[in-house]
C-alpha cells in the first residue's frame, strides 16, 4: 500500500491490484478530519483476501510481523501527536 499525502493531506492512495486512485485538489478529506475518510472498500477487501488465504492453507496477504510494524507505526504517531515530539520506534 502507498499513500500520498501534502501535509496532513492525503491526495493519493494505491493498493497493490486495486486500480490506483488520485484524490482532486480541494476534494481531499484529511486523517485528522475523519479517520475513515478512505471508506470501507478497502478494508473489505483486506478481510476478504485474509480469509481467503486461510481457507486455501497458504500465507496471508500481510503477515503478522508486517501487520505488528504497521501498528506501532500508528502507535508512534500518536503518541508523537499527543506529545509535540517526535517519536523513535
């Protein structure tokens, strides 16, 4: 997955095999602004590959380890949002 952002601004996102999307100037909902601003879509599609992967016995798209460095990462900006400094993880 990337995203793009201009300051607090996401204005592109892609996932691998989902067609890429550019978000319009001025069009852009931030993070901060709504933390579901990307939909549902693509949260669907991550389970369904997750469990698709468990009922054909081979490994999941994202791994555990993966998945754990994502979420300290979200963790870190948190807390360095909470705390004005940055955060080293």
């Amino acid at each position: 997955m990337t995203i793009a952002l201009e300051e607090t601004r996401i204005v592109r996102y892609e996932i691998e095999g989902e067609p890429k999307r550019q978000i319009p100037p001025g069009a852009a909902v931030t993070a901060a602004q709504s933390p579901t601003a990307l939909g549902r879509d693509e949260f669907t599609a991550q389970y369904r590959a997750v469990v698709a992967s468990l009922q054909e016995g081979r490994a999941p798209p994202v791994s555990g380890e993966e998945a754990r460095r994502a979420m300290a990462t979200v963790l870190a900006i948190y807390e360095a949002s909470r705390s004005g400094r940055p955060v080293a993880f």
